[in-house]
C-alpha cells in the first residue's frame, strides 16, 4: 500500500545570525520540515526543496495550523501530492518572527540579520539533515504577503541559491501598497510606537481600529528604515507630532521595493528558472496593482516571468498555494 501522508519534523537550530539580536528576540527556535510520502521507506531518493514563507505576524508553525474548512500546508501537499499534481517534495517552514511582527526575510540593525539566517544558515542545516538535492535548480522559495515579499528578495538577492520563486500578494510598490495607510498608522501610534507595540504583547489590551495599521508601519519601519542611533532603533516615514512625511525616510523604503530593486537585479532575475507572481484582483492593499507594476517592470527588463490575477483579497487565499507549487513543479520538470 502505497505512503499517502508526509510526516513533519520539527527541529531545533541555534542561530549565529540571530545571537545577539537588538529585539532579544530567540535565537533558538524550532523549524518544522514537511517530509513527502515515502521519504521514509526510499533511503535512495532524494528530493527538491521549497521553502515557505509566512506573512507579517505569522511564523512557520502557523501554517501547520488545524482549520474547518480548509487543509493546512501539509494536507495540501500531501493532497497535490497524491493527485500527482506536484512531485514529491520536501517544504522547509522557518520561523523568522520579530517582537515588532515580522522580519521581511531580510537584515536590519532594527530587527536582525533574517536574511542570513534563512540564507547562510538554514538553506545548508536543512541540506546537511535530509535528503535533498542540494542545488538551486532544486531549490524553490514562495510565500504569501510577507512572505511574498520574502521569497522576491532572495530570489533576486540570491538566485545562485534558489532557482524558482513564486509570490502570491508578495507586497511590492510601496507607493500604493504602505502609503495610503500611514494615516492611520499616525493615528494608532498617537506618537509612542513601542507603546502601540506593547498593547500587541499584552493579551488583555483590545486591538481594533487602526492597531494593525499601525503595528505593521512600525514592522516595516523597523526592516526597510532602520537607525540606531534612533531611540527606538528605526525611522518612522512620517513625523510623530504632525503625521507630514518624512521624504528622506520614505526614499529608503522605496529602495527596498520589488519594482525598484528589480532594474539592479535584473541578471540574476534572467537567471533563476521560474518567477512567478500574482495577487487577487480586488486586493486590500492594491497589491493586485503592485503586481501588475512590477510585471511590467519585469517585462521592460527582458525578465521572462508568470503574472496571474485571481477572484479574490488578501486573506483567506491559502489555496492559492495549489497554483504556486504546481508552477514550482513544472518549471522543475520532473
């Protein structure tokens, strides 16, 4: 009878990149490995590598979460999987949450050093305790949100380590996705942002309004902006007293974006074998529209690339995974 259920490991790895974070956020933490269907019973075979990425305030784990209606990461792979819509592959799941809600896969005085976490770090820990097939035309990173954002940057950043992408809602052109909503930001940091950040942490403060919107200016700011010789260790991209914006500040998060990044790695992005983005068509944050900017981008550039719209927002769009690993699959032709 043939193994139709992967099994999940969950190990513990010890960070130097993260050691000694500003946040004093863990540097220990665990990250569960989504083995397929006969990985176990196969000690000859070895198989290809994707990992997926969270969005903002979430970590791996989340994606494992039980739900009524839908299958988790797992269930969906392991259901792909059995219909032969994908091959058999091993999903890596890191944890690369912050105290102030999310890291965006990169480095930052502000928050730590995520992408040399996941890059120098957990790319060969994962290769060196499984069977994998250790090469970046093996190698795939998607995410969600956050997450898709993350899995853009080290692509572009580190195509020589992974050969596939995929972004679903991956948050790009900032000016329509994050600008619109630093009024509200304003409003709920009423000029104290680690005061907004430690409602957050205490359970028993409600959350509501403009929390969230203000929760997430301050992550980003803590990724794209970061100062230490700020107070609080970033710059906000407008001013406490008056809510005016900061131009000098909101230039170096444009210098963070997809769309503007992609020009200067525009050969690594020729490079990898599948870059593939897309976001629904009535997305909250418009990153439907920054989907449509950075294929345009990508298309002047001569980037060959995948640009899909869906019906659908920005949450409850778990199944657009489906679609994402059955491009990873194929573009790995296997």
């Amino acid at each position: 009878m043939t193994e139709s259920r992967g099994t999940i490991r969950v190990l513990s790895h010890e960070s130097k990149a993260l050691e000694g974070n500003p946040l004093g956020d863990p540097h220990k933490r665990n990250l569960p490995v989504y083995l397929p269907p006969g990985y176990d019973g196969k000690a000859g075979n070895s198989y290809p590598v994707v990992f997926l990425l969270s969005g903002f305030t979430g970590r791996g784990s989340m994606m494992l979460n039980e739900s009524a209606f839908a299958p988790n990461i797992a269930e969906r792979l392991d259901i792909l999987i059995e219909k032969r819509q994908i091959i058999p592959m091993i999903a890596v799941l890191p944890d690369c949450f912050t105290r102030f809600g999310g890291s965006q896969y990169i480095n930052s005085t502000a928050t730590g050093r995520y992408e040399d976490y996941i890059t120098l770090e957990l790319v060969p820990f994962v290769d060196e305790n499984f069977r994998t097939i250790p090469d970046r035309r093996s190698r795939a990173v998607a995410g969600k949100s956050s997450g898709g954002y993350g899995a853009l940057i080290l692509a572009m950043r580190h195509a020589e380590m992974f050969g596939y992408a995929a972004s679903i809602a991956g948050d790009c052109y900032f000016e329509v996705g994050y600008k619109p909503d630093i009024k509200k930001a304003f409003r709920a940091i009423a000029g104290d942002p680690l005061r907004l950040v430690r409602k957050f942490w205490d359970e028993e403060e409600s959350k509501g309004g403009n929390d969230f919107d203000g929760l997430n200016v301050i992550g980003m700011a803590s990724c794209y902006s970061p100062n230490p010789d700020s107070d609080i260790g970033f710059d906000l991209p407008f001013d406490l007293a008056t809510g005016e914006i900061r131009e000098d500040v909101w230039a170096r998060w444009l210098e963070q974006d997809p769309v503007h990044l992609a020009e200067d790695h525009a050969d690594a992005l020729r490079s990898i074998e599948l870059l593939y983005i897309e976001a629904g068509k009535s997305d909250e944050f418009g990153l439907d529209i920054g989907a449509r900017v950075l294929s345009k981008r990508l298309s002047e550039l001569g980037i060959k690339h995948i640009h899909k719209e869906f019906e659908g927002g920005h949450f409850n769009i778990n199944h657009r995974y489906n679609y994402a690993l059955e491009a990873i699959s194929k573009a790995m032709g296997r």
